[in-house]
C-alpha cells in the first residue's frame, strides 16, 4: 500500500453521481461516490448485482450508454484531469493509452473476425506512429509478458481458437501494450473456471507490479477481493457503504451491510453434522456413460464422452454434492438422473427401479420422484403463467383436483416463506431469489424422494445464496429427502455437502465423505481445484462471526 | 473445404429432386390429355395414340417421372405446346435479356442497399435513420408494375430521358443496351434495397451492441473505424444471406418487369406460356429458376467462411 | 456503443420496474405505425363493405359513348334501372366505359378478402405442420425436405404456375398465393419450437409429468403467437401485392371482376394517353399495402422486440 498524502492519486473519484433513465426505482445509478486510486494499488469495487459498481467503472471509461445513464455530477480525475469534461477525440486518445479495460466475458469481448494480433496491432496504430516492425516486436513481447505459448502463433489465431483463460489474457495484452496508468477490470474472472481464475489473478498481480499500474478491481466476490486487493470500497444502492485497506474490512467489517456480505460468503469447513447411518439408499447409479454425437455421414466422427462410467448413491436425508469446473459432465449427470436426456449406458436405480432406460409411459409414474432444480431463475418459470399455475402443473398433472392443488401450492409457499397469497402473481413480479424458492415449492408439490439442484444457487447474489441454501437444507432435514447437489464452487459445496463427487473430464476423481475430501483431498486434481479456489487462507464464516462477537 | 463444397453439392440434390416431383406432379394434375394438345385439333386419334406412346405417356406414373428427369439431366424439357419448338432452345434465347437485366439490378442494388443500411444503423433514431425505414417499407409496399409505369411516365414521356420500351441486346452496343436497362433496373431494385437495406440496419444494429464493439471503444478507436472495421464484417453473414434469400424476390420480380418494359426474357416467357397453358415450358422455367436459386444460396453458404473465421470446412 | 451497455442499466433498476411497464394494449395505442397502419386498413376495410352506399354504380355497367374518359368529366347518365341523372366520372373510364371509381372502390373487396383470407389460412396450416413437425423427430426429417423443395421455388413464380392448372377464380388465386407462404410459416414455427423447448420451464414441465401435447398447448404455443400475429401481417400485405400482379399480367382473377390488378391490367395498352387506370388503383393498393406494413411493423416492435433482429 502506498502513503496517499505524499504521491497524489491516478484517478480520484470524486463526489460522482450518475442519473437512471425516468420510471426507475431511484434516480440515480451512482450516488455521491468518491473513491480514489494510487500509483501501484489495486482497488476493489465491491458489491451485489445494481449496486452501481459497473456504471462507476464505465463512467470512468466514457462508456456509458448514451442518453441512458448520464453522469450528472462530481468529477473523475485521472492524473488530475477530469474526463468527465474532457472531449471525445481527448477522450478517445485517453482510452487505450492511459487507460484500459478488461471486461467480464472474454468470449465475447474479442472479436470474432479479426486475429487477436491485429485486434491487439489496431492500438498500436490508433495511439502510435510505429512501424510495421516495432509493432510486430511490441505485440510479440507483450504477450510473451501475458505468458501465453508461442506468441507468435498467439497472434496469427482467432478468438474461437482459443480457451477461455488465452482469451482473457489477450485482452490483458491489449489493455497493456501501451502500458497505461489504469487498468480498470470488470469481474475479469467471473466467467472462468476457478483453476484458470487462479492463474488470471495471478497475472494481473503480476504485470501490474512490473507496469507500476493502478487497478480498479469491480467483483462481487469476496474471495477474489481477499486475493488482490490493496484497498476494498463495499457498494450497495449506488452508494459506498464501507471503505478501508483490504484487510481491516474483510476481518473488522464495521457496517451492518458488510458484515452480512461477508458472513455470507459460506465457509471452506465442512459442516460435519452426524449423520443417520444406514438410511436407505434413494438412488444409485452404476456405470453411466453419456456419449454426444459420433458419425454424421460427411463430418469427421468425434464421440464426446460427457460422462464416463459414473457410480455414484445418495441415502436418503442426505446431500451428495457433485463439484467440478465448466464441461466436467457434472450436469450432463444431472439431467441423465432426471431423464431429461437418456444415458448412453449403465443404469440408475430409484429405490429399486432402474429408470436408465425406461419407457416414456414407465417413466412418467417414476418422474414425480426425481424433481430438479435449475440454475436460471428467470428462465425457469413459464413467464405468461402465474406462479400458482406453475405449481399446481405438476400435481394435477397425476390427478389431483385443483382446490387441493391450490391448497397444497399455498403450505408450500408458506413452506419456502413467501406469501402463499402471492400465487396469482407472474414471476416477473419476483426477484431471482424468490423465483427460485417458487422453483423448489414446484419441485416438492411433486412429493419427491430425490431433489436434484443443478446449480440452483449460481445466478444468485451471495446474500440471497446464503437464504436459498439454508432454505434447501431446512427442507432436507424437515422432509428427509435425498439430495443431489451441482455446483462448481467449493464453499457451496463444502456448506451443504455430506458426501462430495469430485467430476474432472466426464469421470468421477474422487469420491467420499465431505469431511474427508476437503480435509484430504487424495486425487491431484481435486488438490489444484482445492488450492486455486480464491480466499482460500480466508475463513469468511469465522471471521464475520469474530466480527459480529 | 473442397470436401464441402462437394457435400453441400450433394445437398442440393434431394432439394431439387423434391422440385422435380412437384414440377411434374402438377403438370399431371392439369386438365387435358398432352398428347391431344400436341396433336393439335386437327389431330386424329391415331396420331394422338402415336404422341401418346412417344412421349411415354402409357407408362406408369413413376416410370414417367424417371424418363422425365432422364430427359432433364440430358438438357431434354421436351417441346413447347404453343411455340411448336423445342423449350430448351426457346429458353435459351431468352436468357441473354432476363440475366442482363438480374445483374445490373444486383449491383445497383448492392451498391445502394448496403451503404444506406449502414449509415441507417449509425445514425439509429436520427431522421436519417427513420427516412431510410420510411423508404424501405414503401419499397415493400409500391407494386413493382405501378413503379414501373411511374418512373416511364416522369422519365421517358414526360422528360424524354430513357426509351419507354424495349430490349437492345448487347452485341448492338453497350451504351443502347445500358440505356434501355436503367429504368427496369432501378423498378426491379426497389423493392430489393428495402429487403437489403433493412436487413443491412438491422444486422449491423445488432453487432453494434456486441461486447468486443464496446472493446474496440475501450481501445480509442474512432466511431468510423469501429464501424468500418468490426461492425460490418460481422454484419455480413446476415446481410449475404438475404442477398441470396431475396433473388427468389428478384425472380418474381423479373416477370413483372419484363412485362411491363416489354423486355423479350424469360420473365415474359413465363406469361406468355402460362397465358398459353403450355405446360413443358412451364416445367421447364421452374425448373431453371429454381436451380440457379439453389445455386446462388449454394454459393452464399461457400462465401460465409471467407466472411467469418470461425466457420470452416 | 448504444446498445450493448443496456445490461447496465438494467441491473441498476430494481426487478419490479417490469411490473410497472405499460401494458401491450398501451404500447399498441402509442406506436404510430400500429396506429396509422391499423386507421387506414380500417378505412379500406369499411369502404369495401360500404361500396355501394359510396355513391358508386355497378362496376361492371359497360358504357360504348363513353369510353376512355378522363377523371371529372360529368354527363347525363341513364341507368340499368331506368333513372336518369347527372353522373361525375371522378377517376374518368376505362376502355369499355365502366366508372373506374366505382371499380377502384370494389376491387378492394378482392384485394383485401384475398390478403386476409391467404393470411389465416397459411398461417393456420403452417402452425400445425410446425408444431408438430417440431415435436416429431421422425416427421421432421420428412416435413423440411418438402419445404425445403416447395422453399426452392421463387413464390411468385410457384403462384403464377398454380393458377395456370385451374380455371381462373378466386379460390383458385388464394390457394395458389398460400401454398408458397406455407414453408415460411412451418419454419418460423419450428424454429421457435425448438428454442422453447430447450427452455427449462419446459424441461420443468417435463419433470412434473406433462404430456407432450399439454406442453405444446400451455408452453409452446403461447410462444408462438405474437410472432404469428407479426408474420400474419406481412402475409396479408404480400398476398395483396401478388393477387395483383397476377391480375395484372392476366392470369389470374377473371377480368369481368373489378379488382386493382385488372383495372390497371386493363388500362396498360393505352397507359400512354390514359394513364388514370393505373394510377388510380395503383395508389390505393400502395396505400393499403404500405398500411398493413406499417401494422406489422409497429406491432413487431411491440409485441416481439426479438424479431428486430431478424429482419
């Protein structure tokens, strides 16, 4: 951390406040933020979805959207000029040059027609008057600085030719190459894997200490704060609520609304609660395989094996939770227990009933006792029907009577505590956590045996994570129900798991009791999920608690 | 990519077979004995049974259909009902004018359309934009034969710019030739800039709200370079394929065209014949029609990897 | 620039502001090409059926002394009933000395029974072809290959050879205007069909238990009608321009039947000096058309913001 009165501020955010377009529910996006960024510091913006930390970042860039969001007052200064009055031709030398931007989606960030060289080749000839020569050199070594393999290849591909975590260090490469004074990251690592999020974090931790950059740092996770930040600013509703150095305000959070988030953050120890020894085994699979495409007539035939001889059981009153990075065959698992897509081979057994592959008309007798849960909260529920209407589908759909249905509907929302009066509701009329609580209710109108939550609690705001998951564990216990939990991050799992399936390339790595595998991973690829997983020195639960004592 | 070219032909095949049997199904659907038609009314039945036997009418209807795409595939359509000649040769002395006609309505076309869209989707919301919609709903909506009598009124009765009517073939000079296709092309293209122009807006409207065109303003770029540079190319696939979706426009198009500037192609053909009720004709200019339609959205499909690098055979 | 930072503003305002959008009936009522489109139709569709209290006479009372009028010219008229009074030829005759207004007024019976009429029945016939045909592996395959053949051939010239195998008439035009939008329809169906059915409310629906068929009608179906609506429209719009043109090249409604495309099929041969047989008609077609166009844009932009993109 830098000694703030003597150097003065890259940027300083002074007192900013940007409007919303009329008819929304407060005026303004950004309310009143100052925030401030030494040479060599990074800063971490942090909050839940709306709390206005991406419209602070693109005011600082001049991108906001036109005639939307409007910065209607305060100053953004970097190097003591403010942007915010500066001209777009001054605006756009400024850009690129003196400061960057890496964005959240590298897939999409980077465009598609042109070879990540020329796209990164295009700053160079819109801020430089190098030539052809010393640009080649420049391109060539910067993304040798990014770390990418043979950069010269690097920089005759396109996007589509690379991975994710490439991708995202190209556009490192672009922001860099003319080695601005701030670099400003919008959630560069939420769409990463946690492996390759590890090693991007890594990165800008790295070349911003050799390029002495300044780095505003927007997450909404706590554990990528606790891995990079200098200095930490909590947004909520437009406003910062906290601000401090990063270690103070994870461990000695003094506002209400800090605390929560941080208390929040679900912790890495297992729960280890006993458990009922011999209850009965609801499912088992042995041996499931799923196997995509393989021989069109022209096409080259290339089987994808999504998974691969998976073995797996959960007893009853029991969470198994089955973790694993993007494209391990955790979901494909899923939706084969369901039978929403048929397994290639193998068999799962409900009780004793092998439903792997199952008639449609045996099916639909056994479907009412696997029920699942996706992880989309806005596409999960028929828009044009009320949520009442979602209910009762299930119910009535094996004979029940709609006045029973609607009462059944009306404890179970009472059940995942909403207001069973709100069943003549459209599901617009909810937030993301209510539509997923409206989702389980769905679920369990079905009385089932299983309960599946296909990262059920993804898409959610960490505080809102918390209640849902309490919410799912409540109805475990109360309901004794089997559970099978998918989920990528590894304090979710660790929170409510008993038993945990590790999934890596389609197979199962590792297999056990929670408590054993996080406490002794065996397998290496669970010990480098395990050691990449952000803020893992950082015991959130504790600390809040330590907080809140 | 060759491996492609060559599926993608094979493609072709059960698309224009499935043509052929809807071409032929109808043409035995009509009312009438063909053999009679042929024979002409002074016709005696024997010589009615001859033309019957001849042209294998006795058969069974899918043997029929066999010698009949047989006959196709050696360049056979048989012989016209009304015109008492072969089709293949009465169609092609009718391609020169109708082809003449369909190219220089596609480049004016491409050569308006493309750049009005673009600058449409620039300028979004402006009046530019909105006078560029109001132009190509009207295009969408202005019947092709009444825009046709409109710009011969104003330009060749009222002010004596352009000849009323007629064909000049090429071999009698370039300047006659072109002369006499400026107003058909510009009737024939409007409707084809509305499709064009619209799609072309929508399209680069489309990227213009991509993530890596919010990159490119990140990087500095000027709002030409960022169009120019990312927003067309990316546009692009789109905006060919409704290029190639919309010569089946400029087919229907060409009919009425022909018709009213009274140009001697194919177009004219189709009515003289249908007016004609001269069936193998009718056959056989869907049946071309039709081909050189599925081979231009051949050709389309090809120019998409050379449009974008992430499609490749 | 202007688009792609939407997402910020809407995760900036709160989830209820979607309770607090207009309804569709409001957002209908303050586009102006819904409002404009749907006045002038209404207008046309009034004035087909009002034809004969327009101050018209029989459009097909044939007239030798007055022949090839220009618009305006007056007379003493007698009429098949045996009246005689003063008569304005508004829009002139034609060559056989029948009143064009009067034809122009009833040929819109045609025109728009003919864009309705195609309109309904392509898009009934195409969403059930659609629907099921994206339900049914199977069928598919078979479904799209005869699209895909009828899709090949130019729709106008599809139009023109099918009325040549039946005698003239109106059915006749209308099967033979309908039979190439079916493909389009079928299409746009399936396609949407298909993404429906990757959505998970759907595969939710699946999970409880719910039949095929009761997943087509509550989940997909509901889907697919604003698209329709839309697409209905356009049609409409170019079955009336169609019917024209077949008209006008004089093959297809009898000529006897005053519909715009006879009139002006009529007036072409002596269009250099009487240019009002064609002029006449030719605006109102325009008009109408231009008028179910605009509908059908403004109730694109309303009812189904996606469909911008795609045309």
């Amino acid at each position: 951390m830098t000694d703030q009165t003597s150097t003065p501020p890259i940027l300083e955010i002074d007192n900013l406040t940007v409007d919303l377009p009329d008819g929304n529910d407060r005026r303004h996006a950004v309310d009143g933020v100052s925030i401030s960024v030494g040479p060599r510091e990074i800063v971490c913006l942090v909050g839940e979805s709306g709390s206005g930390k991406s419209v602070t970042a693109f005011s600082v860039m001049g991108l906001l959207p036109k005639g939307q969001l409007t910065p209607s007052g305060g100053a953004i200064r970097l190097m003591g000029e403010n942007v915010l009055e500066a001209s777009d031709e001054r605006l756009r030398e400024l850009r690129g040059a003196r400061m960057s931007m890496i964005f959240q989606e590298p897939m999409t960030a980077l465009n598609p027609t042109m070879t990540c060289g020329d796209q990164i080749e295009e700053v160079l000839t819109t801020h430089t008057s190098l030539d052809q020569a010393a640009r080649e050199a420049k391109i060539l070594d910067i993304l040798e600085q990014v770390q990418l393999p043979d950069p010269p290849r690097m920089a005759a591909s396109y996007p589509h030719q690379l991975s994710g975590g490439q991708r995202q260090r190209i556009m490192i490469a672009m922001a860099l190459v003319l080695e601005p004074v701030l670099l400003i990251a919008d959630e560069p690592t939420t769409a990463l894997d946690v492996t390759t999020q590890e090693q991007i974090l890594k990165l800008i931790k790295d070349i911003q200490r050799t390029h002495e950059t300044a780095v505003l740092f927007i997450t909404h996770d706590f554990g990528v704060v606790a891995e990079i930040a200098d200095r930490v600013a909590v947004m909520q509703w437009g406003k910062v609520v906290e601000e401090g150095p990063a270690e103070a305000v994870l461990k000695r959070p003094h506002e209400p609304y800090t605390k929560m988030l941080i208390g929040a953050v679900p912790s890495f120890t297992p729960h280890g609660r006993a458990r009922e020894a011999k209850a009965p085994v609801v499912l088992a699979t042995d041996a499931l395989c799923k196997t995509y495409g393989g021989g069109g007539f022209f096409q080259k035939a290339r089987a994808v094996n999504a998974a691969q001889d998976v073995s797996i059981e959960v007893r009853r009153g029991e969470t198994l939770g089955i973790v694993g990075e993007s494209g391990s065959g955790k979901s494909t698992v899923a939706r084969c227990i369901a039978r929403l897509i048929d397994p290639t081979s193998g068999h799962i057994y409900l009780h004793n009933d092998d439903i792997a592959q199952a008639s449609q008309t045996r099916l639909r007798a056994l479907r009412r006792r696997v029920q699942i849960i996706f992880q989309d909260p806005y596409r999960s529920l028929n828009p044009r029907r009320t949520v009442g209407a979602s209910i009762v589908e299930g119910p009535m759909n094996y004979g029940m009577g709609a006045k029973e249905a609607y009462e059944r509907a009306r404890s179970l929302m009472s059940l995942v505590r909403l207001d069973p009066g709100a069943l003549d509701r459209f599901p617009h009329q909810f937030s993301g956590g209510q539509r997923q609580r409206i989702c389980i209710a769905r679920a369990l109108a079905m009385e089932p045996d299983l309960l599946i939550a296909d990262e059920a609690v993804s898409a959610l705001d960490v505080s809102v994570q918390a209640q849902v998951l309490e919410l799912l564990d409540d109805i475990r216990r109360r309901l004794d129900l089997a559970m099978l939990f998918i989920t990528h991050d590894l304090r979710v799992a660790a929170q409510v798991c008993d038993t945990v399936a590790v999934m890596h390339r389609g197979r199962v790595v590792e297999y056990g009791e929670a408590a054993e595998v996080f406490g002794n991973p065996q397998h290496d690829y669970t010990r480098a999920l395990f050691a990449a997983a952000p803020g893992r020195g950082f015991d959130f639960g504790s600390a809040a608690a330590l907080a809140a004592g | 990519m060759f491996g492609f070219i060559i599926q993608r032909l094979l493609a072709t095949i059960p698309v224009l077979g499935m043509v052929a049997v809807f071409v032929f199904l109808m043409l035995r659907l009509t009312p009438g004995d063909p053999a009679a038609v042929l024979a002409g009314d002074n016709g005696s039945p024997e010589q009615v049974a001859e033309i019957r036997e001849s042209l294998g009418l006795n058969e069974p209807l899918v043997v029929q259909l066999g010698i009949w795409i047989g006959n196709i595939l050696q360049g056979d359509f048989g012989q016209s009902y009304f015109f008492k000649k072969d089709v293949a040769e009465l169609i092609l002395l009718r391609v020169e004018p109708t082809l003449a006609l369909a190219t220089t309505t596609l480049i004016f076309t491409i050569m308006v359309a493309v750049p009005i869209g673009v600058i449409a989707a620039y300028k979004h919301g402006t009046w530019i934009d909105r006078a560029v919609m109001a132009f190509s709903v009207a295009g969408f909506s202005i019947p092709v034969f009444v825009l046709g009598y409109i710009l011969i009124y104003l330009f060749a009765m009222q002010i004596d710019l352009f000849p009323v009517q007629g064909y000049k073939s090429i071999t009698d000079g370039f300047w006659p030739f072109l002369h006499r296709l400026i107003l058909p092309s510009i009737t024939l293209s409007v409707i084809y800039i509305a499709l064009i122009a619209r799609i072309t807006r929508a399209s680069v409207l489309e990227v213009l709200g991509e993530d890596y065109i919010r990159t490119a303003y990140a990087k500095g770029l000027t709002p030409n370079a960022v169009l120019l540079k990312h927003a067309l190319r990316n546009a692009a696939v789109p905006i060919v394929t409704v290029i190639g979706i919309g010569i089946a426009l400029l087919i229907g198009g060409v009919v009425v065209t022909e018709s009213v500037y009274n140009i001697p192609g194919l177009g004219r053909l189709t009515v003289d014949a249908v007016l004609g009720r001269d069936y193998p004709t009718i056959q056989a200019i869907i049946m071309v029609f039709s081909f050189v339609y599925v081979m231009i959205n051949l050709l389309v499909d090809l120019t998409y990897s050379l449009l974008d690098p992430r499609i490749r055979y | 620039m202007t688009e792609g930072t939407e997402n910020l503003v809407d995760s900036a305002a709160s989830a209820d502001a979607a309770s607090r959008r207009a309804t569709v009936w409001e957002q209908l009522v303050r586009n102006p090409s819904v409002m404009f489109g749907a006045i002038v139709l209404g207008l046309m569709v009034l004035m087909a059926l009002c034809a004969p209290l327009l101050d018209t006479m029989d459009p097909s009372s044939i007239d030798p002394a007055w022949r090839n009028k220009n618009p305006g010219v007056e007379h003493l008229k007698t009429f098949s009933d045996g009246t005689e009074r003063e008569w304005t030829y508004r829009m002139g005759t034609d060559t056989l000395g029948r009143d064009t207004y009067s034809r122009v007024i009833y040929g819109a019976r045609v025109s728009l029974a003919v864009g309705i009429v195609v309109a309904v029945l392509s898009l009934a016939i195409g969403l059930v072809i659609g629907l099921v045909s994206g339900y049914i592996r199977w069928l598919d395959t078979i479904v799209m290959r005869v699209m895909d053949g009828l899709m090949a051939i130019p729709g106008i010239l599809l139009a023109i050879a099918l009325v040549s195998l039946a005698d003239a008439g109106l059915v006749t035009v209308i099967l033979a205007i309908t039979i190439p939008e079916i493909p389009r329809v079928v299409r746009l169906v399936r396609s949407i069909v298909l993404s429906i059915r990757e959505e998970p409310y759907v595969e939710a629906a699946i999970s409880v238990g719910t039949r095929v068929p009761l997943i087509l009608i509550r989940h997909v179906l509901p889907n697919t009608i604003a698209p329709l609506i839309v697409q209905g429209t356009y049609i409409c719009a170019s079955a009336i321009l169609v019917e024209a043109i077949l008209s006008f090249l004089g093959v297809g409604i009898p000529p006897e039947t005053p519909t715009w495309g006879n009139i002006m099929a009529e007036g072409r041969l002596l269009f250099r000096v009487y240019p009002h047989n064609i002029m006449f008609p030719g605006i109102f077609l325009a008009i109408t058309v231009l008028a179910v166009n605009m509908l059908g844009d403004g109730l694109r932009d309303t009812l189904d913001p996606r469909m911008r993109k795609r045309l």
